[in-house]
C-alpha cells in the first residue's frame, strides 16, 4: 500500500487483514483471551479459523462480534439503548459521547449500530493504551484510528491536523462514520464535559470561514453513555484523589492491562446507551473562542439530560450531599451497594498498597456518581419538578 500521511495513525484495509492477523496469532495474551471466552478446547479451532479471515468485515463478523456478545451476557444484566431510529443509513456520522470504559464504550455503540443494520464505525483509541503492539494491531484492524498522547507544542499541532485532516476525509470521501469521546480519556470524576480543543481540532481541516459549515456537514451526534456500575470507578477515583493532594503517579502496563480487562469482563449491570440527533451548529454571532465554546456546551447539554439515572446513582448522590432526599429511589438497597463500594475499594489496597485512606476513597466513590445525577439534574426540566 502507498505511503501517505495518514499511515501512522488510519485503521487497517482489507488487504492487511492477513498479515497482522498472522502476527497476533502467535500472542500468549490472545490465546488467554480466546481461551477466556471460548473455553481452552476451542483455541485451536479460532487460532485455525482466523488465519482464513480476508477482510475487516469478515473478522468483526465472525470473531469480533461473538467476543463481544459474550462480553455482553457476561457482564451486562440488560442493554437498552434509544435514537437510532432518527438516523439514515446512508449518511455517515461523527458520534461524540461521554467516555466511561476504556473500550467498551466504543464496542457497545458498535453493537448497537450494527444489529440496527449500520455499517460498523471507526473509532478513535488512544495510543498510550497500545502496552503491547499486539493490541494496536488489534484495535486497527478493528477500525481504529489512533489519537496520539502526551505531545506538546509542534508535534502536537502537526499530530492535531492530521487528524482532523483524516476525520474529515474519512467521514466525506469514504463515507465513513467515526466515533470519539468528547475528552482525552475517560471522566476521573463522573463530571462529562466537552473539551473545546477537541472543537478546534475538529476545525483544523476547515477552510477560513466555513466552520460552521464543516461542522454541519459532519452530522455530529452526541451519544449519552450511561453505566449502572463503572467497574474501574475506583481507579478513576484514585486518580483524582492522588492529584487533589498534589500527587501524580504513572501508570505501569499491567495497571493499563488490568483496567481494559476489568471494563471488558467485570459487571456493569443495566447499561444505555443514548443516541441523540444530528445537531445543527449557527457561527455568525459568535466569534471563534464563544463558537467553540458554544459548540462544546450543546454537546453537553444532549449528553448530560440522556443520562438514566439508576438507584445507585441517587443513593450515591444522597451519600455525597449527606442528605436522603431521593430515598425512595433507592430504598433497601444500601446494604447491596456498600457490599459493592467494600469490594471495589478492596482494588485500591491490591494495587496500590493503601490501607489508610478507605473513608476518603469511599466519599470519592459517592462523588463520581453524585457528579452525575447533578449534571443530569442541571440539564433536565424535570429538576425544577424534583426541587420543590
């Protein structure tokens, strides 16, 4: 294949399938993989299986999809999503969302298209989580493009273009729908909102002038993702609390390892997933900074009033507001969801050695949800109805 600019960072093609495939077959990692979710037996039989496959859509057909419809059984009590039906087939989309799991947010929007007769969408990933290069090479087959990390200054305005350059092209020549999440990396705190550079990096492709046009022909559709229970919130928690108290601290590989594996396995019981509508965006009254600005909050604005708020949630924002207001939301449940709080704050002292900081963490915890329900609240008519 040629060599153009959007090589280091575009989703595989058809014709790569078999030699990356081939590479990836011989991972230890993905043969535990299979194993975990085929059963040891049936190893062989997908290893032999997949050296056969010829195309990206033979692959997420035959291998993708039965690993994520296991993932789903296993670790969703029921998925329930709405929108879809506001959208037209052969129109390509940009899908902009909250970010909760490293992974399945994407999968699980995927999913939904597909069963409701999409074709499958490109999804943006980030290249830090690539700890192996098994997993990019995955992830890119799987039509991912890759978003780079921690880059500054001039390699960062080089890497922003190209990808806002490679978006566009992907969404008007090849007529391909695309996701990404509305910030760099998932919410530490349950507090979704839109990051304006992803904005301007959206309209780093626009010719001078036409922004708003370039945005409305993207068809950008806000996506509200709604877990019941976020199986790495307390990592995220941790995260946060660790720079409240002026503290950073690195994540190794196996602590990136272990957060994709949780979020792909560990239960979340009820999720939904919200499609909202195209939107359409009106620049002559703003100037730049206000445009992108106002553009970012619209987006808000669809995410936060779609959430679905389950009795967690409520019990989670009366815990933080020391308060038992939305009681009967959630009422008889306490003891269930400490028992749930108790064991995710069993992973902090796993990782991470701490066994002094429980009644922080846990007020953290409350907070990443309660966090949730107010943004929801803010954004709803029905909080004027719920504040009386």
């Amino acid at each position: 294949m040629k060599q153009n600019v959007f090589d280091p960072i575009r989703s595989f093609r058809d014709e790569e399938v078999h030699s990356y495939l081939s590479k990836i077959i011989d991972e230890p990692l993905f043969h535990e993989a299979l194993a975990y979710q085929f059963g040891k037996e049936k190893v062989p039989y997908w290893l032999d299986k997949i050296t056969t496959f010829q195309s990206i859509h033979e692959l997420q057909q035959e291998l993708l999809l039965p690993l994520l419809e296991n993932l789903l059984r296993e670790s969703v009590e029921k998925l329930t999503y709405s929108g879809t039906e506001a959208l037209h087939k052969n129109t390509s989309y940009l899908y902009i969302s909250n970010h909760r799991d490293i992974l399945m947010d994407s999968f699980i929007l995927n999913y939904i298209l597909f069963i409701e007769g999409f074709d499958t969408i490109e999804s943006a990933i980030g290249n830090n989580l690539f700890v192996m290069p098994w997993i990019e090479h995955l992830a890119r087959l799987n039509k991912s493009f890759v978003v780079k990390r921690n880059l500054e200054g001039k390699a960062l305005y080089e890497a922003s273009l190209i990808l806002s350059l490679y978006m566009k092209d992907t969404l008007f020549r090849r007529q391909q729908s695309l996701w990404i999440a509305q910030q760099e990396g998932r919410s530490k705190n349950g507090d979704d909102f839109t990051q304006p550079s992803l904005i301007k990096m959206l309209l780093m492709a626009s010719d001078k002038g036409e922004e708003s046009n370039l945005l409305n022909q993207y068809h950008i559709v806000p996506v509200s993702v709604s877990y019941e229970y976020d199986p790495c919130d307390v990592y995220k928690c941790w995260d946060a609390y660790q720079k409240s108290i002026g503290k950073s601290f690195e994540k190794t590989n196996n602590m990136r390892l272990n957060e994709m594996k949780e979020g792909l396995i560990e239960f979340k019981g009820k999720v939904h997933f919200s499609v909202t509508h195209p939107m359409i965006f009106l620049f002559q009254e703003f100037k730049m900074r206000e445009a992108i600005q106002h553009v970012a909050t619209a987006i808000d604005n669809e995410i936060q009033s779609h959430y679905i708020i389950y009795p967690f949630h409520w019990y989670c924002y009366d815990k933080s507001n020391y308060s038992d207001r939305y009681y009967n939301e959630y009422a008889g449940k306490e003891n269930d969801f400490e028992t749930r709080i108790n064991h995710q704050l069993q992973k902090i002292e796993k990782f991470f050695t701490q066994t002094n900081e429980e009644d922080i963490m846990r007020s953290y915890l409350y907070g990443f949800y309660a966090n949730i329900v107010k943004n929801y609240l803010a954004k709803t008519k029905s909080a004027s109805c719920l504040n009386f």
